[in-house]
C-alpha cells in the first residue's frame, strides 16, 4: 500500500500530470478497452439504455492555425478544407446514436467546441443543431454554449449573428494572453485592439452571457504578465472570466513542463484571484471559471453537469471524448489529429470510436473526482446520487490525512480544497486516484511520457 506522504509528494513533484486531467496517460487504462465494431455497439446499447440525463458536445477540429499550447484536437492544412466531407460525417454518427440513447433521455447541456467551432461556419452549424433537436431531447431550459475566436468574431460578424439567432446564448472566447512575444512563440495570433473589437462584435450580435479563457502556467510568463492580461480582460467586462493552468502533456511545448514551479503557478492564480474578486467576479478560492453574475456557476450547463454532477456526456465529431456511467471513449481522431478515419468508419455506419473502456467504479470515480477540482470542491450529495456510496466512507483515510495538514475540509455538505489545499493541489488530487494510478504515478517515467 502506498504511503499518502509519498503520494503527495509524488503529485506535487509532477505537478504538470497530477491534474483535473484523467487518466495520466492515453494508455493507462487499456487493460478495460472493449475491441471489435460489434461488440463496442452492443455495450453501448445496454449503456445508453440506463441513461436518464445526458450532456451534450459536438466537436469542431478546424483551426486558423494550430497554437502550440493546444492539446486538442486540430486537424493539419491537408485537411482543413474538408468541412462538408466532416459535416456530412457528424450528420451520420447523430444519426447512429439516435438509434441507441432513449427518446426519454433528458438533455442538459449542450456545447459547440473545438478547434475553433466558428471556422465551420453558420449554415453548416444550422445543420448540426437542427440534426441534434430533432434526434434528441433538448429542452429551452437550457443554455447552448459556443466557441469562437477574436479573429473571427471581428472578420466573421454575420456568421456570429447567425449564430447568436439559431439559438446559442452563451460565448466563449480564447484571450489566452495579451503578452505580444508569448503568444508569437505559441504561434497565436492576437492584441488588445483585436480583441476589443472581438467584444464589441460579440455585443452587438446579442450575446449577454460572455466568457473569456485565460491561460496561465507558461515557461515564459512571469507574475507580472499574467496580472496585465487578468486586469485587462476585466476591462472587457465579460460576464465570466476562466483561468486555465496550462496542461503540457500531449502538446508541442510539453518539455517547457520541467521549467514551470508549483510556485509560480500559484502566484499567478493568487493574483489573477485577487483581481477578480476586487472586481465583482465571485467563485470560491480554487475554482477556475468566474461570475458576475449572482448565482450562476459562470460554466456552460454542459460543464457545470459534468462537473458537479459527473452526469454522462456523449462527445460527437473527431476526436471528441464520452464518459458513460459505466465507460470513457474517444472517437477516432484523437491520436492522429486526423478526419479521415472518424469518417470512413462512419460512412461504413460504424461507430466511430478510437479507443473505449469499460471502467470499474473506482475508476469512475477517479475519473469524476479529478474534474471536480475545476471547482475545488466536491457535492457530497451530488457524489451519493452519481455513486449510490457515500464520500466521506469511501475516502475516509485520504479525508482525514488531508484534513490534518490543513488541505482540505467538509463543510455545509461539500468537501472543499482549502486555500492551502489549492496551493498544493497536485498533491491533494492523486488521494483519490484509483489503487492502479496510484501506483502508475508512483512509477512512471515522466521523461518518456512529456518527450
């Protein structure tokens, strides 16, 4: 048994791995993998007939450029043409999974990403959200969230407003950074005019629920840059600003990992937190997504779901990744950064899946629990509703040793990351890793993995 000492130390040394990102590698869990065409549709026909509540998210691999921080799925220039080859795909795996997920099945987030989902351009994403009310059971309850990028809010105006009037009412758009040299070296390209013309348009096409990405954690990015970029996007005045600590593994700039010091990220969350909250943006100490709107998470409901709930979301398009009640997948594209495959596979009327696993609870669990950091707390009655278990006994040793030093605490039913907590967050997340991940933190070869 692995000593909690040694495992926290061990997540805080690798704290570029030990993250919301699960599992650690691409094939940390293909012992679980369900292989042939046949067999992957019968298990997910018996999946898909226990689901009651779905999220919903649609995949757009299309890219101006790809930057080199991306760890997504983007396809390479040969392919970048290819938008109704792909469009024509993504009408065809609707089409499979309209077969298996119950008419029943409730509908409760729905999200447009990517890639860059705006570069698909607005009739092609018509024909997809058509495709998706009439197959599935999507409600006005709910708020359908959308991707863009400065470039095109500016030069694709009238595609925005198309967008706006289908019916998606909330946006997201990538600042990632207003430091000129740092966003030269990830090849990105953006300023600070580009971008108050990109809110400007984002206004004025009817969007009232605006969210902008930021991105902290780089090699090059000192304190004082990512302060200039959080106080700049709060001149912006979006409704929700989101912090994303940069996550190196399957990037181009991985081996920039080993230069970056747990220190130095957390300063640079303590300053961008300390302007948010100054500025009227409220979210515990911890969370990643900001509000200024009272009583709203600042996520999309697709998010929020999968985050506080770990309710199933079923990911279509190339690439994009599901987690079942009882699996996780990832469609064909994922590895390649490529369409063609995910394609054929579909025309074939196959589902067009790279790699699925049926998981065992605890690693369900590890799975859920690890995104719940984005929040930095835990629903406990939301984990007894998802696990039929609850929390405090499945976890009792890991509780109490992080309760001990201070990292953690239960409070008004959630077990919330203290401030000291999310300082050492890496070594507080891998606690509630499977009994095999543990142990595949505790022995892998970082070097290997980020080369």
């Amino acid at each position: 048994m692995i000593d909690l000492n040694d495992l926290y130390d061990r997540g805080m040394e690798l704290h570029y791995i030990a993250n919301t990102a699960y599992p650690l590698t691409p094939t940390s869990v293909r012992e679980y993998a369900i292989k042939g065409s046949e067999e992957i549709h019968g298990f997910l026909e018996k999946e898909y007939d226990k689901v009651k509540e779905l999220a919903l998210y649609f995949h757009v691999p299309f890219c101006k450029s790809r930057c080199k921080f991306c760890e997504y799925v983007v396809v390479a220039p040969n392919e970048a043409e290819m938008k109704d080859e792909y469009l024509k795909a993504a009408l065809k795996e609707i089409e499979l999974y309209s077969r298996i997920v119950r008419d029943d099945t409730k509908i409760v987030g729905f999200d447009i990403g990517g890639g860059t989902p705006t570069e698909l351009g607005a009739a092609r994403i018509e024909k997809i959200t058509n495709k998706l009310l009439n197959t599935f059971n999507i409600t006005n309850d709910i708020t359908w969230s959308i991707e863009t990028t400065p470039y095109n809010a500016v030069h694709k105006f009238d595609e925005l407003k198309d967008i706006r009037q289908l019916g998606f009412r909330r946006l997201s758009m990538g600042v990632q950074t207003v430091n000129q040299e740092l966003l030269k070296k990830m090849e990105r390209e953006g300023d600070t005019l580009l971008y108050r013309k990109a809110v400007d348009a984002i206004r004025k096409a009817g969007f009232n629920r605006f969210n902008v990405d930021l991105m902290y954690g780089f090699k090059e990015q000192s304190i004082e840059d990512f302060k200039s970029t959080v106080e700049y996007t709060v001149s912006l005045a979006p409704e929700y600003i989101t912090l994303y600590e940069m996550r190196y593994k399957l990037t181009q700039i991985a081996t920039d990992a080993f230069s970056v010091t747990r220190n130095k990220v957390n300063q640079q969350y303590r300053v961008a937190y300390e302007i948010l909250t100054q500025n009227g943006y409220k979210g515990n100490y911890g969370k990643n997504t900001f509000s200024r709107i009272e009583n709203d998470h600042g996520t999309s409901d697709y998010l929020t779901n999968r985050v506080i709930k770990a309710t199933p979301y079923l990911g279509l398009g190339a690439g994009a990744q599901s987690l079942g009640l009882n699996y996780l997948a990832y469609n064909q594209g994922a590895a390649t950064k490529s369409i063609i495959k995910y394609m054929n596979e579909v025309e074939k009327g196959i589902f067009p899946i790279q790699d699925i696993y049926q998981l065992p609870e605890e690693e369900m669990m590890a799975k859920a629990l690890s995104v719940m950091f984005y929040f930095g707390f835990v629903d406990l009655k939301a984990f007894k509703q998802r696990f039929n278990k609850e929390f405090t006994d499945v976890f009792g040793k890991e509780i109490d040793y992080l309760k001990l030093w201070n990292l953690a605490e239960i409070d008004n039913n959630q077990f919330m990351v203290t401030r000291n907590g999310v300082a050492h967050l890496s070594g507080v997340i891998p606690m509630f890793y499977s009994d095999r991940s543990k142990n595949e933190l505790m022995t892998m070869n970082i070097e290997k993995i980020l080369k």
